[in-house]
C-alpha cells in the first residue's frame, strides 16, 4: 500500500510530539489558548508575553502565539539569579522576528530592563522609592543595580555614619530616593540619604506635633557617650544629658540609665523643631531633694555616708539619694598620705559637713575631720630632739616615711640614715614595717612636717676617733673591700681606713690591690694619717 503526503506529514508531526514531554505539550496548549484571539504583534522591540515550552543546553524555547518559538539564551535567566522553568510565564522583547535561520530571537533582559525603566520613571513622576542593591564602591560613589538596571549612588547620598566603611554597604538592599534620571545616557542617580531624612522629617513632624515640654514620654535605649544617652523616641533620638539623670554626681551614665535595648520613661525638657533637637530629663520626674537640703545637712555636722565612686581629686559620698558630696583628697586624713582609691564603692564612712552651697547644688564633707587634729599637741608630743620610735610606712629613692602615731608622719632622709655606712638606697638597710628608733630634728608646723633621723640617735663614732687611735700607731684589721687602688680595712665597727696600693708594699710594683690582699684577710696596718672631718683614715700595710 502506498503511503500519501499527508499520511507521512501525520507521522512526522505524530513523532514530533512523541518527543515532548507532557510538561512541553502542556505549555503549548496554554500559550496557544493565551494567544487564541489575541494576536501580539512580533517587530522589533515590542515587549510580549509568552509561556517556556522547552529548555535544551543554553538556550530556552518560548511560546508567543507565533509561528517559529522564541528563543532565548539561558544566561539571560541565570545572570538575573533565576532557573527558567517548563511552564513559567515570561516576557520578552522581540529583537528579530526572524533570523536567516528562521527563528523568532527574544530577550527577557531587555524585557526586564524596559519594565525597570517604566518603574524608574514611574517612581520618579510619583516621588516614591526604589529598593536598590549596592554591589560595589566606584570613584566618588557606590554603583546599585534596581532590577538589573545600574545606578548610581554618589558617596555624600549613602553613607549617613562618620564612622561607615565601603563594606558596611556593600551586598546591601536599600530604599533610595530617585535624584536624577538621563534615560538617553543610561543615567540614574539614587540617594538614600535624602530618603532618610524626609522619612525622618514627617516622622518629626509628627513627634512634635504630640510632644509638649513638661510632658513625659516612653522610649528606648539606644547607645551612650560620656556625656549622656540617646533615647528613641518612635524613631527620632532625643538626648538624656549626663547633668538630668540623677540630682546627684554622675561620673558614667550606665550607671543610672538601663541597658541598651531598655524602656524607659522621660520628661521632656526642651524641643527646638528647627535644630531637630529633643532635650529629655529624668531626675526631673521626682522631687527635687536638694529642696531640703539646707534644712538637713548643716556645716559642722557628722553625717554617714556611702562611697559612690572615687576620682583622682576626691571621692563622691551620698549622703542620700540624689544627695552626694565631695570629700576633697585633701581631706582625706591628717597625714595627707590617704589615696581616694583607699575606699572602695558601697563602703559606709562617717564625714563632717564643711561646706553646703545651695546654688551649685555642692556639698564639701571632710573625713579627717571627724577626728582632732594630731598636730595640734605636736610640740607637746614631739618636740625636737626628742627621741622617740616609729613605723617605716614607705620608702623611696631619697628617704623613708615614718608613722610616729595616726595623722602624724615623719621623714628620714638617705644621709640621716647612717653615721659610717655609704647608703645607696634606703631599702639597703630598712624595710616597709620596720619599727625603728628615731630622733625629731626639726619640727615644721606651718607645713606640717617633721625631719627625722637615725643615725642622731646615737653618737657619731668619728668623733671618738683621735680618742682611740694615733698617728704612727699599729692596729689589727680586716679587709672588708678591695679596689684597683688599694684596700679598704675596717678598725672597728664603723670606722674604716684605707691602704693606698702605693703602700701596700717596698718590693713589687702592684697594677692592683688584689695582687697583695683579698676581702676578709686579717691585716696589721700602720696608721699614717687621721681626718675626723673627712672621715678618713690613712694606713700602711708594707
């Protein structure tokens, strides 16, 4: 039997159709049906729409209600962040009807940018925002892409922190207001900037319109400086100062106000509108206690109080809440010596009010005085030339600080240490805690110091000298040092004499002592020659 045209033209399609797959042949009957009555014209640069029928390798296959499919590269889809599926609905724009080899080429991108265009002017005509991404820093700005379409956004319109880095942006979607449009120069410029602060002007409007100075209001703790804290109120920051958080000192506003991310609730103090400025207080929602403050505390009166917190200068005591006073670090003890950092905060101490002045809202308290002062029977206790003993409290380079009672110290210095030891430093001979014996050399009452020593509690050997020995006399000895000059010989305890290695012997050219005597050897020595006033003695070993 033979087989007619259409009979082969049937199996042909018939086979054709065995290769889609039911999703294709789907796809088909849904574009056909779309495209039933309603014919889209195909020319150059109309957007139209169409249904993906197939996806092979690169490219897609779109149904438009056309004779030839549409065909689209796939990277049209995949550079957009999309995955074409078979059956979703796209439109594209016509950029050949058809091609030397007969097929409709299609674009989605160009669709996409021609319905991103239409928003952009759109918005722009309409003064709404755009939802842009930043994706990298240019020269003088940051380049955004607003449904593929690049924009551009200048660097004064996007950073709105003095502190932002290129990276705190990037990879960032914003609302942006549009600045500018050149659609003949693909030219968009963007400003979030300008955005924010419309937003942030109705939103003033309206927080101005509700507050009233003297009313209270409810917010959120935002962040702190040294100087105080910014609170949100309903979008808007308004300012907690250091001064409105509490009617007494405070050195750290963490201290008082709750942690960030808290409620809290404010007076308002002041608004200025045109400044943008909310001044908020919250000592002012309770009484002020410095009201009675002259009735409660007078000058001359022991009151207990509680360290709040120390300075280089003082330490801060409530003596209620609200209430604080300042002990001066001057009036920490009589002996001057107390350090702020002695207390610590919570500890309770008793003070004497030296000064209330109610127009500053201070109060000076003292600590010493709570107690008499020691030097007023000073001269009774100590005066000079007495002898007397003592606690080593501190020692430096140049002395030591003796405590001869509570309030009362005194001060050694290096050379009044020893009568015949050369003291480098005082540590050499005396330790913090030692109890020694001293004797009061001068009593200066005007500055409240009192010059001690140790040696001058004794008598100075070196004046018994000419007493025990003579010149041409000979002595035992004991080398006690050895130089490259000679050798040091110790006659008795505290009293030494030098041999000079130019007679040390008759016989040998010495380069050095060492070569005749060492450190501890027991000597005869003749004495040559004796200074009681330069405290030197002059001996002869040969």
């Amino acid at each position: 039997m033979e087989t007619t045209g259409n009979e082969t033209n049937n199996k042909k399609n018939e086979a054709q159709n065995n290769e889609l797959t039911m999703e294709q042949v789907m796809a088909n009957m849904d574009a056909a049906a779309a495209a039933d009555g309603k014919s889209q014209a195909i020319s150059r640069g109309n957007v139209v729409s169409g249904t993906v029928i197939k996806i092979t390798g690169d490219t897609v296959y779109v149904n438009v209600g056309h004779k030839s499919e549409g065909l689209i590269a796939i990277e049209e889809f995949t550079d957009a962040g999309e995955q074409p599926e078979v059956g979703s609905k796209v439109s594209v724009m016509v950029m050949k009807p058809e091609d030397k080899n007969g097929d409709l080429i299609v674009s989605k991108k160009r669709a996409d940018a021609k319905f991103a265009w239409d928003d952009i002017m759109n918005n722009q005509a309409a003064d709404k925002p755009v939802k842009a991404k930043v994706v990298k820093a240019t020269k003088g700005g940051y380049e955004a892409y607003f449904k593929g379409v690049r924009c551009f956004v200048p660097s004064s319109q996007l950073l709105d922190r003095k502190d932002s880095k290129p990276a705190d942006y990037i990879g960032n979607s914003y609302d942006f207001k549009i600045l500018e449009v050149n659609k003949k120069r693909n030219n968009i410029i963007l400003s979030r900037k300008a955005l924010v602060e419309a937003e942030e002007s109705i939103k003033l409007d309206k927080i101005f319109s509700t507050l009233q100075e003297g009313s209270t209001v409810n917010g959120t703790v935002k962040s702190f400086t040294e100087y105080g804290a910014f609170i949100d109120i309903g979008g808007i920051d308004g300012l907690l100062h250091i001064t409105d958080m509490s009617y007494g000192h405070v050195s750290n506003p963490a201290d008082v106000v709750p942690s960030i991310g808290s409620q809290i609730t404010c007076k308002v103090l002041k608004l200025v509108r045109e400044t943008k400025k909310i001044s908020l207080g919250l000592k002012q929602l309770t009484k002020n206690p410095w009201e009675e403050v002259g009735d409660k505390y007078k000058a001359g009166e022991i009151y207990e109080c509680t360290v709040k917190n120390t300075a280089d200068y003082g330490v801060f005591a409530t003596l209620e809440p609200g209430v604080d006073g300042l002990i001066h670090v001057s009036d920490l003890s009589w002996s001057g010596r107390t350090r702020p950092n002695d207390f610590k905060p919570g500890q309770k101490v008793s003070a004497k009010v030296l000064d209330v002045n109610l127009e500053i809202k201070k109060i000076k308290l003292g600590v010493k005085q709570v107690t008499k002062d020691p030097w007023e029977k000073v001269t009774e206790v100590y005066p000079e030339n007495t002898i007397t003993t003592g606690k080593i409290k501190s020692i430096l380079n140049y002395g030591v600080f003796v405590e001869l009672e509570d309030g009362i110290e005194g001060f050694i210095h290096i050379s009044n240490i020893s009568w015949t030891k050369k003291v480098n430093h005082p540590s050499e001979l005396l330790k913090v805690g030692d109890s020694v014996e001293v004797k009061v050399l001068k009593l200066d009452l005007e500055t409240k110091k009192i010059n001690l020593g140790i040696k001058q509690t004794h008598v100075d050997p070196w004046t018994m000298v000419e007493s025990k020995f003579k010149v041409d006399q000979i002595v035992d000895g004991k080398v006690t040092n050895v130089k490259k000059f000679g050798a040091f010989v110790e006659l008795e305890e505290g009293i030494e004499g030098l041999i000079h290695i130019s007679d040390l012997s008759w016989t040998k050219r010495l380069n050095h002592a060492n070569e005749m005597l060492k450190t501890g050897d027991p000597v005869k020595v003749k004495i040559i020659e004796i200074n009681p006033a330069e405290k030197k003695i002059a001996l002869s070993y040969k």
